[in-house]
C-alpha cells in the first residue's frame, strides 16, 4: 500500500505570491489533516477535512485554506505569502472514523519565503 | 485549552542503555488520548505507542512503554535496549475524545545514541 505522498517536497516563493500544496493520502483513508511545522512554534494544527468536509479548523488567519476532493486528495492553499509562512507542512490521512486511530504522516512540503 | 509541555530538548543514550523521555500535559477534559511520535531526519512522523486515558495499564510496543500517570498528568516514553535507529525527534501528543481529530504536539526532544 502507497503511503502519504506529499507534493512538491520543496518550494521556493516570495512574499505577496500564493502557493498550493497537495497531499494524496492512503487508499481507503477519507481524514486528512494538515499541520505547520516551525522551529519557533513547533507542530500547529492547521486544519482536517473529511469526505470533502472540514471537519475542525485551527488557530491560523484566513489566508490559509484548504479542500478535500471525491478521492480524499487534498489541496492547501496559503495566498500573499509572508516570511514567517516559511515552515515544513506536514499532510496526515487516516480512516476518519476512530479518535485514537494512528495518523500516517507524509514527509512534509519545505515551503521557503523570500 | 489544553497543553503539551516536554522540558528536555535533548536527551543522549549509550547505544543498548535505557532512557527515557518526559511528557507533561494540562487538561480538564477526562477522555483524550496520548501519544508518541518519532520524527527521524527523513521528516516522516512515525507513531511510536498510543495510550488511552481510560486505560489504566500501562501501553508498550516492543521495546517501546510507557509510564502513564493520570493524576499528575504525565506521559513518560521509556526506550530499552536503544538503537542507532531510534535517533530522532520525539514529540508527545494530545487528543481530545470529544470527536476532534486534532492532534495538540509538545515541542519535541532530540534524542542523540551515542555508538
């Protein structure tokens, strides 16, 4: 079985540009979270979408956004970027069904903002 | 809100010794769940062992445990036998039961083994 594929694994922007990032999780996984990896604020919970639902959202402005297509893929979208955006993006899938249930982890999009 | 707190940033182990890793968290919530995950250099976060809170034995995986205190609100990952594999980033985590799918992390602590 494909594990979490997570794409592109680098990205260079600048500041005021918007980007896209695309997580495809596991077959038969319909949950997927995002999360914002920094070394100043370490691990933050972006946001978790579900059968094409976000399901739970985090602490972050609305310049953060995302979506769940039919297949569980799932897109994230930061528009005018600012430096402090510059962080690992971490893509999670899992069944969706079971609160203690083991997240699968991709191996993260570097974003770099210049 | 509740609140994941690791105090050692780093921790070093002879390859084959024990250590183990702290994990302190704040809530008011009596169902969550507890865990730990790996982060080794390919930037992959790997579950290391789970613990429900309504559980009172202890969790273990292999070489992996953990020390569970519910009252004190500690989350402690005991590694025996430590390999160079087990290099790496470890995080404690916290989930709520209410539904939540969302994962609150500690800040991690680097543990170095030492050949």
């Amino acid at each position: 079985k494909a594990g979490v594929t997570q794409t592109p694994r680098y990205l260079i922007k600048t500041r005021g540009q918007q980007v896209t990032l695309s997580c495809s999780p596991i077959s038969g996984h319909r949950s997927v979270s995002w999360y914002q990896q920094t070394p100043g604020q370490g691990l933050q919970f972006l946001f978790e979408y579900f059968s094409e639902t976000q399901r739970n959202k985090g602490n972050f402005p609305g310049r953060f956004s995302g979506r769940q297509f039919s297949n569980s893929r799932s897109e994230m979208n930061v528009s005018t970027l600012e430096l402090g955006d510059s962080a690992l993006y971490l893509c999670a899938s899992s069944p969706g069904t079971e609160v203690n249930e083991k997240l699968f982890f991709g191996s993260g999009t570097q974003l770099s903002v210049l | 809100a509740q609140t994941v707190t690791q105090s050692q940033p780093e921790m070093s182990v002879q390859e084959a010794e024990t250590v183990t890793l702290s994990c302190t968290y704040d809530t008011s919530e009596s169902d969550y769940y507890l865990f730990w995950y790996k982060q080794p250099p390919s930037r992959q976060m790997i579950l290391v062992i789970r613990q429900e809170a309504y559980k009172q034995q202890n969790a273990t995986e292999n070489r992996f445990s953990v020390n569970f205190q519910k009252a004190a609100k500690s989350f402690s990952l005991k590694i025996s036998d430590s390999q160079l594999g087990d290099a790496a980033m470890y995080f404690c985590a916290y989930r709520s039961g209410d539904s939540s799918y969302k994962l609150i992390f500690g800040s991690g602590t680097r543990l170095l083994v030492r050949p």
